[in-house]
C-alpha cells in the first residue's frame, strides 16, 4: 500500500508537471498565433424569422493552427481567458470584424446586412479602457458605431456592476449596441435585466432544443419573449435547427434566430451572396 501510495504520488507530481508544461506551452503557442496572424474568423447569420432574411452576422473566432488544423474555440479560448491571451485575440477579433464588415457594407450598398455582433470576454471587457479600444477600432476601421453588436454574458454584469454600467452605457451613448448572450444559462433574470443598458436578449441553444417536446419549455420560452419585449428588448433565438422550432418562435412573436437549420458559422466570401436584397418575382 505504501508503495502504490508513492507511485501514485509521483503519478500526481508528474501529472501535475505535465499540466503546467502544457500550459505554458499554451500560452506561448496562443502569443505566437497572435503575432503571426494564425487567427481567422467565421460569419453566421442572424435572420428575421418571419422572411428569412439576414439581418446580421456573428464573428466566430477560429485558430488556423500550423500543424493541428482549424481549430474551433472549444480548444482555446478558455486557456486564452487564463492567460489573458483573450484580449489580444477578441481586440483582434473586434477590429477584423469591423474591418470586414465596412468592406462588405462599402461593396454592397444595398445589402440586407445591418450589424455584426462581437463576442466579448469579460476579461477583455475589464481592461481599463475598453470603450475606448472600440471608439478607435470603429474610427481605423471606418465603422459605424450602430455597426457594431456587442455580445456580453450574464456573469459579467453581475459582477464588478458599477465599472461595467459605467462602460456599457459610454458604449451605448456611441451608438453601439450590446447584447446579453447564453441568456437563461446564468443567474440574472429579465427584471433584473431591465435595470441593465442592453439592447438584445439572445436566448441560449438549452432553452430553444425543448419546444417542440415540452410544453412547459414552450411556455417558458413565450414568457421570456413577451417580457422581453414589454422591456423593449429585441430577442435572437440561438441554435435553431428545425423548421417546427423555427415556426414555434415566429408564432410566439420572437423576431430573431440563429442555427444550423438557417447556416453554419461561414467564411467570409461566402456571405455577400445571400445578403443581396432580393427581388420578390
Ligand atoms: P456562442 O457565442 O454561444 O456562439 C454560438 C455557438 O453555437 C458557435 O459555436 C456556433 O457555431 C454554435 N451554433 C450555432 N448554431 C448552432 C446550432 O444550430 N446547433 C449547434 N449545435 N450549435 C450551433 P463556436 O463557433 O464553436 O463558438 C463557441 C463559443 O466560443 C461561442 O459561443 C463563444 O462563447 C466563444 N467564442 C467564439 N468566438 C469568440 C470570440 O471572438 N471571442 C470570445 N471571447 N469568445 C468567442
Ligand atoms: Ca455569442
Ligand atoms: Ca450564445
Ligand atoms: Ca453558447
């Protein structure tokens, strides 16, 4: 027993050793993907339910690493919010989505397109100056502020309220928008959210998978957009993957939707095509 409680011991040490080198290797190879731009980002649409049409688009984060492939957030970005390397990625991921965004706008004058929505980490949110990274990422890029959706969580408003108000409400006097996203996963409810300056209320993928099969989900979800909307909210229904989901929010009145069943995240040169106004025959 001694033994094995040594073996297990120096199991333990080296486990623990090994953990600390992979992340520090982590760390390293998340600053090295900064610097040598091995960042890219998708687009998926956000549509009016109703029509179909695309609205706007979200900006996920993918890393083109140089051996491993594509490589989608679920494999970076919580080690990138331990490091810190989140808020050289997300200022990244703010500017080139600014940056494209103004290209496609300036490209296509009669687009359908009226945003993009950015994610951003509460750790990049808490830098001192974060407003005034997005007044001068909107300035170099050409962008304008009612561009521009910013797509914060639950957790950050709770905490740290008062710098966090201070800043969503410089945000918003610029004319950009802010959204609370996964909404139902965390702790704050929609009274609670009606003290709160947002504009958007994305209802999370765990709240719309159940409407079709449960009747109390169903019910729910119609109560959240009905008080979402007495709040003067706007609400984006996420992860939709079926027709009947679809038609279920459309028919509670939610105005908003995101998922596979409309398009996956995509690459950028495939957007502009199904963004053109188009002609009713
Ligand atoms: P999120 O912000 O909730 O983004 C939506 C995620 O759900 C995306 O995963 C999207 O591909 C996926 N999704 C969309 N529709 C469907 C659907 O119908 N079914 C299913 N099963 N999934 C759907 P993705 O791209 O892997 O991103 C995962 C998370 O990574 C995001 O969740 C967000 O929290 C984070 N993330 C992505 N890009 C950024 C970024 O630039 N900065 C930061 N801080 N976080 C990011
Ligand atoms: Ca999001
Ligand atoms: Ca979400
Ligand atoms: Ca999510």
């Amino acid at each position: 027993a001694k033994g094995n409680g040594k073996s297990g011991w120096r199991r333990y040490q080296s486990d623990l050793h090994t953990a600390m080198v992979q992340r520090l290797e982590m760390r390293t190879a998340l600053h090295e993907a900064i610097e040598e731009e091995q960042f890219v980002l998708q687009y998926q649409p956000i549509v009016e339910l109703a029509d179909q049409r695309i609205t706007g688009v979200e900006a996920l984060v993918r890393w083109q690493h140089p051996s491993r492939g594509l490589l989608g957030p679920f494999f970076f970005v919580e080690a990138a919010e331990e490091s810190g390397a989140i808020v050289g990625i997300g200022s990244w991921v703010l500017r080139e989505a600014l940056r494209q965004f103004a290209r496609w706008r300036a490209e296509n004058p009669e687009t359908t397109l009226r945003y993009v929505s950015v994610n951003v980490s509460a750790r990049q949110f808490r830098t001192a100056d974060f407003a005034d990274q997005v007044r001068r990422a909107l300035t170099d890029t050409g962008a304008r502020a009612q561009w521009l959706l910013l797509e914060i969580t639950e957790s950050l408003v709770l905490r740290d309220a008062e710098k966090v108000l201070a800043d969503l409400e410089e945000l918003r006097a610029m004319g950009v928008r802010i959204a609370i996203d996964d909404f139902g996963t965390g702790y704050s409810s929609l009274s609670y959210l009606r003290q709160m300056p947002v504009d958007v209320v994305k209802l999370d993928k765990s709240f719309i998978d159940d409407i079709l099969t449960s009747r109390q989900q169903h019910a729910l979800v119609d109560a959240i957009v009905t008080l979402s909307h007495n709040l003067d909210l706007a609400v984006v229904a996420e992860g939709i993957e079926e027709v009947g989901q679809r038609a279920a929010l459309d028919a509670m009145g939610c105005r908003y939707g995101q998922g596979y069943h409309f398009a996956k995240p995509l690459w950028p040169a495939d957007i502009p095509e199904l963004t053109v106004a188009v002609e009713e025959p």
